[in-house]
C-alpha cells in the first residue's frame, strides 16, 4: 500500500493535476483550500441534520447540500486544473440555475425579511449561517486569485449564488421549527452611553 506521506510538501509547495509546482502561501492555493473547507464544513452540517419524517425540510435541506457538496467537487476540479490542455470538469450556467432554482423555492417558504437577523436559533441554521461565512471567504479568495490569472465568470457567480443559498436555507432552518430568530435593529437601538 502506498503511504499518505509523500515528503513532496516538504518545501512549502505542492503540486496541481499538472504537476506544476507551487507555493502552498499562492493565492491558487487558497481557493482551492477555501473550497475544500466549505465541503468540508457542509459534510458536517449534514452530519448533524436530523432526517425525522416529521421534519421533511431537514431532509430536503440535506439532498440540496448533498448536490452541492458534488458541484465543490467540480469547482475544485477546476481549480486545480486549470493549465490543463485536457477536458476538465467545469461550473456552468446550468450549475447557476440550479442554485437559483433552489434559492427560489425556498425563499417562496419565507415571509418577507424586514431586519437583519442575528445568525443561530436551531443547531441546523446555527451551521449554515458558519457555512454561509466561509462560502463569503471562499468567494473573496477567488476574487483575488482572478486578479492574477483568467478564471472561469461562471466560478465567481457560482461561488456568489451558494452563499445566497445557505442563507435562505439557514432561515428555512428555523422557520419550519417557529425558532425565534433575533433582529439586529434590537441591539443597534441600544446606547451604551446612557
């Protein structure tokens, strides 16, 4: 069997699918690193999601989670293989649609948001709101790594469209067990002075 520890990373560089070596500090690198702890993190959330038949959203949230941890997946497909002249996986309009689809059937679920809301209420909501927090990250990371080299649009849109998703899903959380989920305008009416 071959061992785990290839000694390769040694130096502070690791390769990508085309076996062009780079800094693990490269702006590459985080991206690449910033999906994978967004799949990560969402195969922990789903971990805790509880399947009850009483509770159908929870099972709906972790088949849309599902499909997205498979679309990472891609993203970081792509990622890493970008100087590759051979086909690659590739986020498309369609992966965007879907997202959009998926936003939107939620959002017909919610009554209207009128304040910001602070993140938490149930467990569930709880890890998507975390979720949503290092999609944002992950998003900034490509951005920067697009000012370096020409990336995919669908990527940054992609990337622009999960965040939006587990947001609504994170209220979705909530709102089907009536958990009480606080306005921020409370805390910003507040004067510490006084």
């Amino acid at each position: 069997m071959d061992k785990i520890y290839t000694l390769k990373g040694d130096t502070g560089k690791t390769s990508f699918y085309t076996g062009e070596l780079v800094k693990k500090s490269d702006p590459h690198i985080h991206a690449v690193g910033s999906i994978d702890e967004l799949n990560s993190l969402i195969g922990l959330v789903i971990s805790t999601i509880n399947t009850n038949p009483a509770n159908p959203p929870a099972k709906e949230i972790q088949e849309i989670l599902h499909h997205l941890q498979n679309d990472l997946f891609t993203v970081g497909a792509e990622l890493t293989m970008l100087s590759s002249k051979k086909a690659k996986p590739r986020i498309t309009s369609k992966h965007i649609q879907e997202m959009e689809s998926y936003i939107d059937a939620i959002q017909e679920k919610l009554s209207e948001q009128k304040n910001f809301i602070i993140p938490g209420g149930t467990l569930l909501s709880a890890w998507l709101h975390f979720s949503r927090t290092v999609a944002r990250r992950a998003e900034r990371d490509l951005v920067e790594l697009s000012n370096s080299i020409n990336l995919n649009p669908e990527l940054l849109k992609y990337l622009n469209r999960i965040s939006d998703l587990l947001y609504v899903m994170a209220r979705y959380a909530n709102k089907e067990i009536h958990a009480e989920q606080q306005p921020i305008y409370k805390y910003l009416d507040e004067n510490p002075e006084e």
